[in-house]
C-alpha cells in the first residue's frame, strides 16, 4: 500500500481498531472505570484460557492422549514442574518456565545471545557491500577526516608561530632606527606641539558644534539600525543554516574521497576489528563453556533441562499454534517494525510536513542514562533536534503502553537525552509521540495490554493458589492506577498520534 493510499485509508482501519476496542468487556482496572466490570472480565481472560474450540482445543487434546499413552515415559518429567498427564499443554509450557533453572543460569544465556550477537556482527562486517560493513567503514573514513583536520590546524599553528618571530625581528630593527632619529625629531616636535595646541583649541569650538549635530543624527540612526540589526540577526540565521548545510555536503565529499585515497587503509582496519571480535568471541564461549559445565553439575538445571527436552517438541508446536491465535503475537514484532519503517514513517514525516532532505530517520534508539529505547526517531538533516519519536506496537491493546512508554510521561522517567551515534541529544518536552499498530482481518484478540496479560495468565494457571478475586483486582488495580486503558487513549489521541497499518 503505497503513502496516498495509506492516508485515505486510516480513518477507516481506525474505525476497526475502534471496533475491536469497543468489542471486548473492560477490565475495570483503569482509571474512570468501573470495578463492577472486573468480574465480567475475569470470565471472558478464564475463557480464553480454557478455550477447548478450535486450533487449541485439538492440540490439547491431541496431547492429552498422547502423555496417558506415554505415562511411564512422562510421569517424572512432569511431576518435576508440578504437573501430571492429565493437565494441558498450556499449564505445563507455563509451569516449566516458571521452573528454577540455576544459579548460574541467567549468566550463561545472557553471554550465549552476546555471543550469538557478536558472531552475527562479524558475518555482517565480513561480507562486503553489507550495511553494517558500510556503516563502519564511514567510521573509519570520519576518523581519518578529524586526523587530517588536527594536523592541518597544527600547521597552522606552526606557520602562525613562524610569522611571530618574523615580525618580531622587524621590529627590533625599527625601534634600532627609531633611536637613532629620536633627539633630532624631539626639537621640532617641541615646536610642532606648540603650533598644535593653538590648532586644537579651535578645533575644539568646532568638535562642540559638530557634537550637538551628531547628537541629533545619532539618535535617527540608532532607530535605523534597531531596524537593521533585526533583518541582519535573520540572515545570519539563514547563513548559519546554509554554512552547516554546506558544510556537512562538503563533509560528505571529503569522506567519499577518503574511502578511495584510504581503501587499503580502511580494508586493514576493518580486518583488525574482526579480527579483535574474533578474539573477544573466543574468550567468551571459553566462559560461556565454564557457566555449562557448572550448570550441569546443579540440580534445578538438570531438572529444568530434562522437562524442556523431553516436551521440547510439544513446546514448539504449542507456541507455534499460540501465535496464530495472536496469544504471542510479540514473536512478530520485529517484522512489524521493518513494516513500520517502510510505511508508516513516511505518513508521519508528511504530518510533520518534512522534506526528504529535512530529516533523517533512526530506529531502535537508546536513551541516555535510562534503560530502554524507541523503536524511532526524526531528527533534522544535521541530527541535532528531535523533531519526533514513534512506537510500533503489532498488537492492538497495546497502544496506551506504547504512549506511556514515549510519550509526554517520559518526562516522570527521566527520559530526556538520547543516543546517536556516539552523541547525546536532549528531546524537547513538546516533541510528538505517534504510536503505530495494525489492523488484520479474522485475528483473535485477547482484549488486554500484554502487560497485564502475562500478569492475569500467571494467576489464572497458578490453579493451586486458588487467588481470589478481589485479591487479583487490588493487584491489578495498583498496576493500572493512574493510567488510560487503549480504549480511553484511542478516543483522546487517535485522530492526530496514531498511525494504523
């Protein structure tokens, strides 16, 4: 769908969203809702979790048969995340997760995916004509540039220096001369200076008069270049614009000439990071070895590592199935955001009335000093003012957490400084937040932010808890006072900060 079409469009796709909003009970948690609300609530979140129809419904039971047929194979696995054969796919993938799994657990997975990251970078930076190999090839050649200008200033400096010791020799040689014809010049400046002093005092009378003309004519000009100082202060800014615009093209050249003169140079050094990388890489699946090893000898590992390989298989088939009834829909969130990119940036750009060559677009951008980061970011064509951010939420319920997370509430959370490019830029307070999201034909909804979801899921599997009701809504209700539900944030911000795919 191209941009034209797009804009015709959202009104209509917001209407759906509307619609879908508007289709499920409100869960009474919010503010301006009421808890009468929750119990009707509860019942359509238990429903869902208990769904025997469709899809799920034959997968549960297609598993079911299969764990009574294997009942001495899977009894002991099961009765180590606290379940039987008799219960469902579900509990049992959620009960293993909850599962202990080790102390050195988290350190071992956390350096695998850095591991797993780094051994990514180094296939993207060794294949030639990639994005990130060009990316980093610019910043070599930026490098090289700021060295050449250092030692331009430096010759600079040196010649500057040079022209000092010339001029003080000539000096020295004048004040010689200037000494020599000092006593001569002394006498006829005596008589000078009495002929001057006659001389002055009649210029003077005449200084006076022209004084009190220029009073008056002072006074007319300083209105005139009031008026004058006001139009000049708006061409410099033009100036300033036009200098910075210049250059960074002339930057731009500079570069691009640097990645022909330096190709040899810039191949070296591109190797010597991979190379560095490689280094790196090896040392840590050396440690990531030693956390294996380490958990192998641990007990809630073993245990964790047996019930997740014997029903490995079931897992995956039973999130393969979650997704497609849209209970996990975050598993497609990165190509959501590779949409996002594609079309809904340009719809905001065109609301903010930008040019292509006013802006420049960023995406998965940390803050400075803060954990977290916004799926985009507009800047200027210098990079030096945030002109807007941008969330990108693939589920529907989501779009009030998507504002919460960027928009003006930022502020509470000390979200003001971002990162770019090893540079910190400050977000004005008024920079618009716009939240994406999309909008498909015959996908289940769950009618909840994902949040709150995890949360009620956890409740509502934790059977042997047996919480209560009221219990479960002042937990709840703590998490969500003083915020919007996605439907009084759809009616408040939709018409000017979201975007619909």
């Amino acid at each position: 769908m191209d941009l034209e079409q797009l804009k015709k469009k959202q009104n209509e796709l917001k209407e759906k969203v509307r619609e879908i909003l508007l289709s499920f009970p409100q869960p009474g948690l919010y503010d301006g809702e009421s808890k009468e609300d929750f119990p009707k609530f509860t019942k359509h979140i238990f429903n869902i979790f208990e769904q025997d129809e469709g899809i799920r419904g034959d997968l549960k039971r297609k598993f079911l048969k299969e764990f009574k047929e294997r009942e001495n194979e899977f009894k002991y696995p099961l009765s180590l995340c606290g379940c039987g054969v008799d219960n469902p796919i579900g509990l049992i993938y959620y009960k293993t997760q909850s599962m202990k799994r080790g102390k050195m657990y988290k350190k071992y997975t956390t350096l695998k995916k850095l591991n797993s990251k780094t051994k990514d970078f180094i296939k993207q930076i060794s294949t030639e004509g990639s994005e990130k190999r060009e990316t980093i090839r610019m910043q070599i050649a930026t490098s090289i540039l700021k060295k050449q200008k250092k030692l331009e200033l430096i010759r600079k400096e040196i010649k500057e220096l040079e022209n000092e010791e010339d001029q003080e020799k000539n000096k020295n040689q004048k004040e010689k001369e200037q000494e020599q014809g000092y006593e001569k010049e002394k006498e006829q400046e005596k008589k000078k200076e009495h002929e001057k002093e006659k001389e002055k005092e009649k210029e003077q009378e005449k200084e006076q008069e022209k004084e009190q003309e220029k009073e008056k004519e002072q006074e007319k000009e300083k209105e005139q270049e009031k008026e004058k100082e006001h139009e000049k202060e708006k061409e410099q800014e033009k100036e300033k614009e036009k200098e910075k615009e210049k250059e960074e093209r002339e930057k731009q050249e500079q570069i691009k000439l640097i990645l022909i003169q330096h190709k040899e140079e810039i191949k070296k050094k591109v190797l010597q990071i991979i190379n560095a990388r490689k280094r790196q890489l090896e040392k840590k699946e050396k440690t990531t070895d030693n956390y294996l090893q380490a958990l192998k000898k641990d007990k809630d590992y073993v245990k964790y590592k047996l019930v997740k390989d014997t029903f490995k298989t079931y897992f995956k088939e039973f999130m393969r199935v979650e997704k497609l009834v849209g209970m996990d829909s975050n598993l497609v969130g990165e190509n959501f955001e590779k949409l996002s990119a594609k079309q809904a940036i340009p719809l905001i750009v065109d609301r903010l009335g930008l040019e292509k060559d006013q802006y420049k677009v960023f995406s998965n951008v940390y803050w400075n000093n803060v954990n977290g980061e916004i799926d985009f970011v507009i800047t200027d064509h210098l990079e030096e003012n945030v002109l807007a951010l941008a969330e990108a939420k693939h589920q529907i319920f989501d779009i009030a957490a998507a504002y919460r997370q960027s928009g003006p509430y930022r502020l509470l959370k000390g979200k003001n400084e971002i990162k770019i490019k090893n540079k910190i830029i400050s977000v004005p307070k008024d920079a618009p937040c716009f939240v994406i999201t999309t909008y498909e034909e015959d996908k289940l909804y769950f009618g909840i932010e994902s949040k709150l979801k995890e949360r009620l899921r956890n409740y509502f599997l934790e059977f042997e808890k047996a919480y209560e009701i009221e219990t479960i809504y002042d937990r709840l209700r703590n998490i969500c006072k003083g915020k919007q539900s996605p439907l009084q944030w759809f009616n408040l911000h939709a018409n000017d900060k979201l975007i619909v795919l």
